[in-house]
C-alpha cells in the first residue's frame, strides 16, 4: 500500500479541521491515554456518530472492532516504533473493504482509513453470486417440492440475479407456431400468467429455439434492430432480454429467458450469462427425466398389458391340454402300457412347467406397475418369514441357515420377501452332495445396504455369471435341477426397482455369493 503523508496546508494556519477536512479519507487522531482527540467529516460519516460523542472516548471501547480493538496490536506497534504501520481489513458494517494506516508521534495517533470502493463492490457481487449459486442449489436440490413450485422458485431467484422484471420457462409448439407460457415470474401488474400463449414469431424466443444458442440484447433497438418491430418488443415494450434454449431427447423444446421493459445501461456479465445457461441445462436435464420416466411407466404398463394378453391366450389352451390328459390318464391308464403312461407324464409335466413360467413372465412384468410405495422394511422380520415359508425345505436338506443382524431398508415388503425367498431356494438348490449351508450378511456402504447371500455349493463359472440373469436361461438339465430360469431375473428387476444392483460373485470351489444393494433409510443416515 502506498504511504500517503499528510501536512497541513499553511492556508488553514493552525487549525487541524481545516486541514483534515480536505482530506478524502477518514481520520481520528488519538491521544496518549487511547482516547479520541479529532476527527474529520469523513471519519464522523463512516462512524456515522459526529466528533463531540466521540471525543474524550476511548478507541478500544467506541470505535468499530475493525479499526479499533482488532488493530491494537497494530497501533500500539506504531507508537513503540515510532514508525507508521499499515492495515487492512473488512467491515461490512463500514462499507466493506478498508485500507488504513496509523502515524505516530510523541503525544498520540493518528489513524487515516479509506474505503476501497471498487474492492468492495467486488466483494460485493462475489457474496451476491455465492448467494445466488446457494439460493438455487436449495431449490433445484429440494426432492420433495414439485418440479411446478421449482421452477416457480427457481425463476424469482435468476430474475432477481440478473435484476430484470419478467422470467420464463416457454414450451414451444412448432406444428401451431405457439409460444406457449409454462411458468411466469413478474410483476403483479402484469397481463402475463402461465398457460398463455402468443405467437412463436412475435417473440425474440423464436431465434433461441432456430439457432439452439443463448440469446443476450442488452438494448434491443441497438443490438437486434431487425427484433424492433416484433408484436413482444413493440407492443409488449420488451427492451432487454436473455434466454437460453431448453432441449428435451435432442430436441427444442422451450427456452429459459429474462427481459425487461428497459435498456439496460450495463451489460449482462459473463457470469449472469454462464448463470442463466447452466440453469437452463438442469431444467432440460430435469424435463428430460420426467419424460424418460413416463417412457419407462407406458413401456412397463404395456409389458403387463402383453403378459395379461399372452396369459390369458396361453393359459386357455393350456388348460384343455392338462385336462384332456388327466382325462386320458384317468379312463386309460389300464390300457397303456409303460411307454404310453411315461408319455402322459411328460405331457402333464410339460404343462405345469409352461403354467410355472407363464406364472413367472407375469410377476416379472408386474414387478413395477403392482409394486407397493417403498417404505421402512426391517430385513429381520423378511428373512424370519421366507425362513418359515422354506422350513419344510430347509429340514428336508438339513440345510444351516445363518445371518447377521440385517438393517432397515426402504423397500416394498412383498417384493423383498420374493427376492430372499429366490435366493435362498437357489441356494438350497444347488448345494451338491452336502448339506446347504447359506449365510445373509449386511454392510452399510455410503446412503446403501450391502447385503449378501452366499452359499458353499456347486457354484458357477465366471463365463456366466452375468447369463444367469437373462430370462429363460438356464445352466443345468431339468433332470439335474429344477426351475423355470426366471427367478434371477426377477431378482435383478426387484433391485432395479428399489434403485440399487444385483451381481454375482462365484468360486466353482467354494460356491456362490449373490451381493445387492438396497437404499438406507434416510432418517438412519447419522
């Protein structure tokens, strides 16, 4: 910092006041016992308290910490040295940043200070910004406000931002050339809801939506004077304006834009640009999302409606077939020999097996569209009640079954019932020669649940451990091991449904360990 020596001047005789009051920057002058001898206009300005409270007053007790008490150290350094120190420091309360620096002489201190105005209007728009950033993250981070009352929000703070009077987020309806007003922030004056509409050519919006890029007119007489006499600039006295293109799937789909009835004098900065842009591009990322959810939604309502079709069509027949051959085996039995009643069999066997996976395709497609709302779902109690339903099994066997304390999860209850009771029976399954023996475990692993299903049976090689998910795949004979090759894949479609991954990791030495994660419950997030 620059030292600036300050002497009277001799047309002021010997009157410190007059001197001083030519002085720009704040002064007060202290005596040897700390207490406030003089201060200039300046310095009564910034303290805002005029020198006759001030005098006589002690500077560690009535001057602002920032040039009082936190500079102590600085003053007293001043007066044992009898050299001038520097400082600098920020006091919002002051006008933010401030640049000072202390003389000493025999009887006492002086102390200029000089507010860095550029400095502090620097500092200024860095909090406006950092505050803005944080008002826009709290809004596009909510999950629990609709996306309407988001981007309502979400409009007011940008508008704010930027300072303009009017926001927007517009779809665009090329077949019809309408513009049509999705979401509006503007004065409560003005003609302008959400769900009006006004011809796309009437508007600066319609060069967003042909050129896809960011529109910026800060006058737009001067910088579009071919916009002038567009229907929104002239009749609606639009005068500024910035907006930025919203795209859904590759396509336009709308634009994001600010404007305002006046010039402005200053330009839109980079950053009110950059600002604009990148909540432009989470609005399309979110539209983008709700689109491809109800895709996923008509996508799984039409599985079911095929299931529902190809079941009802297959089911009928097939009924007949298990009829007429329970009927053949009932009033024939005595007139067929080995070969004939062993073809009967394979027949009704057969039939069950097709009804087993017709049973299968349906729970599959139903896994989403019949799902229960997730909610807290203690594993405890799911492995308790899938651990009864296979006792009989498990006793057959003389199968172990060990788990750890499993944690709360959020999930549907029945569906996660299935996808123990899939597990554990594939396990009990293919145990080989010796008694199955399956452990559940548990670990927690960021906002989810790990939890695994191992077992110390025949195993699979690595060449399959992603095949055994596909439907209908199968890696053993019927004769070998029964099954219809579609209770994996249900597993991995209850996982996918909760959010989390199934995989599979296998040793054909030491059996297998099916591993997926489940979300946590967010109020056990401590």
């Amino acid at each position: 910092m620059t030292e600036r020596r300050y002497s009277p001047d001799p047309r002021d005789g010997d009157d410190p006041a007059a001197a001083y009051g030519r002085i720009t920057d704040a002064v007060f002058a202290l005596d040897e016992e700390w207490q406030v001898a003089f201060c200039n206009e300046q310095a009564e300005r910034l303290l805002d308290r005029p020198e006759s409270e001030l005098r006589g007053t002690v500077v560690w007790d009535e001057i602002p910490d920032a040039i009082g008490s936190r500079r102590r150290d600085e003053y007293e350094l001043a007066m044992e040295t009898q050299e001038s120190v520097a400082f600098e420091t920020f006091a919002e309360s002051l006008g933010g940043h401030l640049e000072g620096r202390a003389y000493p002489s025999e009887t006492g201190l002086t102390v200029t200070v000089r507010i860095d105005s550029d400095r502090a209007r620097r500092t200024e728009h860095l909090r406006d910004r950092e505050r803005a950033l944080q008002d826009a993250y709290e809004v596009i981070a909510d999950p629990n406000r609709p996306f309407s009352e988001r981007i309502d929000s979400l409009l007011g703070v940008v508008r704010r931002t930027i300072d303009t009077d009017y926001a927007t987020l517009s779809r665009v309806h090329e077949d019809a050339g309408e513009y049509i007003f999705e979401a509006v922030d503007a004065p409560a004056d003005a003609d302008l809801e959400a769900g009006d509409t006004t011809p796309l050519s009437a508007t600066n919006c319609e060069h967003v939506v042909n050129t896809e890029q960011t529109l910026v007119l800060e006058d737009v007489e001067r910088d579009a004077p071919e916009f002038a006499d567009r229907a929104g600039n002239a009749d609606w006295g639009i005068s500024c304006y910035l907006g930025t293109p919203v795209s859904v799937g590759g396509e336009v789909y709308g634009t994001f834009c600010f404007y305002d009835m006046d010039a402005r004098v200053e330009e839109f900065t980079d950053w009110e640009v950059t600002f604009v842009e990148l909540l432009g591009n989470w609005v399309s990322s979110e539209l983008e999302r709700q689109q491809s959810e109800r895709e996923l939604e008509a996508s799984n309502e039409r599985l079911e409606q095929f299931a529902n079709a190809a079941s009802h069509d297959l089911k009928e027949p097939l009924r007949m077939v298990s009829s007429y051959l329970t009927l053949l085996e009932d009033r024939y039995s005595g007139e067929l020999d080995t070969d004939g009643r062993e073809f009967v069999e394979f027949a009704v066997d057969g039939a069950d097996r097709m009804q087993a996976m017709i049973d299968g395709l349906l729970a599959y497609s139903r896994v989403e569209t019949r799902g229960n709302p997730l909610e807290p779902v203690d594993l405890d109690a799911v492995l308790a009640d899938v651990r009864s339903d296979l006792e009989l099994r498990l006793e057959e066997t003389d199968a172990c079954l060990s788990s750890e304390s499993l944690p709360r999860v959020e999930g549907d209850v029945d569906q996660l019932r299935q996808l123990f009771q899939n597990l554990l029976s594939n396990a009990i399954e293919y145990s080989g020669d010796e008694p199955p023996r399956v452990s559940v475990e548990a670990r927690r692993e960021g906002s989810d649940w790990l939890v695994s299903v191992s077992d110390d049976g025949i195993g699979i090689a690595p060449d399959d451990e992603e095949r055994v998910f596909e439907v209908f795949q199968r890696l053993h004979t019927r004769e070998e091991h029964a099954g219809t090759g579609i209770g994996l894949t249900l597993c991995r479609r209850i996982v996918e449904r909760h959010g989390g991954e199934i995989w599979l990791d296998s040793d054909s030495a030491e059996g297998a360990t099916f591993q997926f994660t489940l979300p946590a419950i967010a109020a056990d997030e401590s």
